[in-house]
C-alpha cells in the first residue's frame, strides 16, 4: 500500500466535501484532516478554523496540496480554476505553467508534482490522478455500453425532467450490462488499487452497491450537478455547476479569507498518530476512508488511539466504500443521524459516512 500510495491516486478526488463542510462548527479550533488532492481541505478553510493540519503519506499527494493552499492564498478565482483545468475558464498550458512557477512551494514531494505537469505538457492536472484516469478509461467503454441516450440525461436542467427522462427513456437495460463490467471489486481492483482494494463487508453486492448509488444520483440530483457523473460519462468536466465545492465561488472567496487567519500545517505522518499526538484541542477530525485501509485490529481501536488527542465535543468523520470500519466507539456517540441530509445530497453517492462525538 506504501508504495501505491507514493504516486499521484487522486487530483480531483472521489469525494464531495460538502458532508465534511456542512459538518464543521465556525471558527473551530484545531481540524485535522487527510490531505488527499488538496481539494477535500479548501472547503474546511471557508469555515475558519484557527487551525488546519493537513496529514498525508505520500509526497506528491501533500504537494498538491500546497500547490492548491498557495494558490488560494496567491490567485483569483478564475486563476485557480485555470490553474487546475476545470470549467469555465479556457487556460493555455503556458498560462498554467506561469501559475504554477509563481508559487511558493517547498513540500519534498514538488519535484514529482512538476514531473506529473511536464509528463501532461502542463494540462490540466485535475485529470492526472490515478482515479480520474481510472474514470476516463471507463468513460468510452459507457458510450459503447449505454449508447447516446444515457448521456442525454445530463440534458436536463431541472429534477423534475430529469426523473422524467430516467424513468422513460433511459437505457436501463444496457447500464446494468455497465454496472456488471465495471462496477464489482476485481475490476476496480486491477485499474485502481493494484490488488490493494479493501476486502468487502458490505452485505449488499458490488452491483447492487452501485445501481443503487447511481439510481439515488440521477433521482436525486441534476447528473450535469456531480463532478464524479461527468468525469465517468465525459472524460472530464464540462458542465460548471459540477464543479467540486473548492471551485465554487463563493467557497473559494470564504477559503481565501479563512487562509489569512489560520494556521495551517502540512505533515508526511500516519494520520491516526498524528492526531493522537496532537496536544488535545483537536475539535475535528475529517478521516475519509484511512481507517478501512487499516489492518484489522487497529480499525476496530481507531477511535482509542486518537482520543487523547481530543477535546470533548470533538467530531469525527470518516468515511467506507465497499468496506465499512466498524470501531469500538466507547467513549463516543455515534451522531450520523445529525447530518443525514447532507449525506444524502452528496454528490457521489459512493461511500457509507459516519460521524462520531467525542464524550470522554
């Protein structure tokens, strides 16, 4: 896992943060939180917290980060869109490549991240993870599959025409042919975890796990609204509102102003050690899906091993795909229930979160 995590997996991501964003109290005090591309932690920052650690294993992951830290300190809005390569903006790979030389950057692990741009001729880099080019393979394999009527439903513009047209012209037939190819564990396997994808214990299926995901996405939401829908069916972005939550304006304004205040601290570290050694004001902690990577029993201690770096009240959020951690949670109180609106509105539908508060 130490050597599959080493390169770039994630440049966009695979999560919508608005669970995370929507959970976080205003102004608190210490958050904690998996770097990953960078994109997951902007959103933490338009709360204001008076500290934010960002905590990764892999270089080039925490590179990305502070690119992105030091671009929301350093550009406008539509520069750092140019300078990620999502929509609207049209940007030259000279412009982004200005960009990115004006940032100060000195995490060990830029080298490879200005590797990842020069080997891309300086493209944008949201499309040069190992995910995002895990979907972008798939993408032609669906227009194959599904045909053009499957892509029609990113058409719509409001909810009500969409569940219309989901209900009575969609391809249903032909995605479940999709949804069994693609969408079971030894597939997603072999194009993405090299043999490292975390063992199931989900009781439903790998096909049902993902027709009922998507079946909540397109009844649910617009498709043209999910930055995870348009990359699978588009290779890429291409519809703004879909745009993750650090490229929507209003995010970004209140994460540039939350940057000038906080303290914010990149650390290469095990992300449960590092909280635990934290110096116990850690209010909140944004775990993604750490602990099912976990070998078995320290997934069931994870929320012992973090405690003391705790204060109580403290909120912890993670998050399970196909493997769900299902920790001692003495001493805490499961608190889930409290943001099932916001779970459900996510826009990938792709993962099970929990949320735990810190009793004592």
């Amino acid at each position: 896992m130490t050597k599959f995590f080493d390169e770039l997996v994630y440049a966009l991501g695979d999560e919508d943060t608005s669970v995370e964003h929507g959970a976080l109290a205003e102004s608190s005090e210490h958050v904690v939180a998996v770097a990953g591309s960078g994109g997951r932690v902007i959103p933490l920052l338009a709360r204001c917290p008076r500290r934010l650690t960002c905590v990764d294993t892999s270089p080039v992951q925490l590179a990305l980060t502070e690119m992105r830290l030091a671009a929301l300190r350093a550009l406008s809005f539509e520069e750092y869109l140019g300078l990620l390569g999502l929509p609207p903006g049209e940007t030259s790979a000279r412009m982004r490549r200005e960009y990115f030389e004006g940032l100060s950057l000195s995490t060990e692990g830029v080298p490879r991240l200005r590797a990842v741009f020069e080997a891309n001729k300086w493209g944008p880099i949201v499309y040069q993870g190992r995910f995002e080019r895990m979907l972008m393979k798939m993408a032609p394999i669906i227009r194959v599959l599904a045909g053009d009527r499957a892509h029609r439903i990113f058409e719509a513009t409001t909810l009500a025409d969409q569940r219309a047209y989901y209900r009575d012209q969609f391809p249903h037939a032909r995605w479940k042919l999709v949804l069994f190819i693609l969408g079971n564990a030894p597939v997603l396997n072999a194009l993405l975890y090299r043999g490292a994808f975390p063992k199931k214990n989900i009781p439903e299926s790998s096909f049902a796990f993902y027709r009922n995901a998507f079946e909540h996405l397109f009844e649910h939401g617009l498709a043209r609204e999910s930055f995870f829908l348009q990359l699978l069916f588009w290779r890429g972005l291409r519809f703004p509102e879909g745009n993750p939550l650090e490229a929507q304006a209003s995010v970004f304004a209140a994460a540039k102003r939350g940057l000038e205040q906080a303290d914010v601290r990149l650390l290469r570290r095990d992300l449960m050690q590092a909280i635990a050694d934290a110096d116990g004001g850690v209010d909140f902690c944004s775990l993604s899906d750490v602990p099912s990577f976990l070998p078995l029993a320290r997934e069931e201690r994870y929320l012992h091993e973090i405690r003391r770096g705790l204060r109580p009240g403290a909120l912890v959020v993670v998050r399970g795909h196909m493997r769900v951690p299902r920790p001692d949670i003495a001493g805490y109180c499961e608190v889930t229930e409290r943001f099932d609106e916001l779970i459900r509105a996510e826009r990938t539908q792709l993962w099970h979160i929990h949320a735990y508060e810190y009793e004592s």
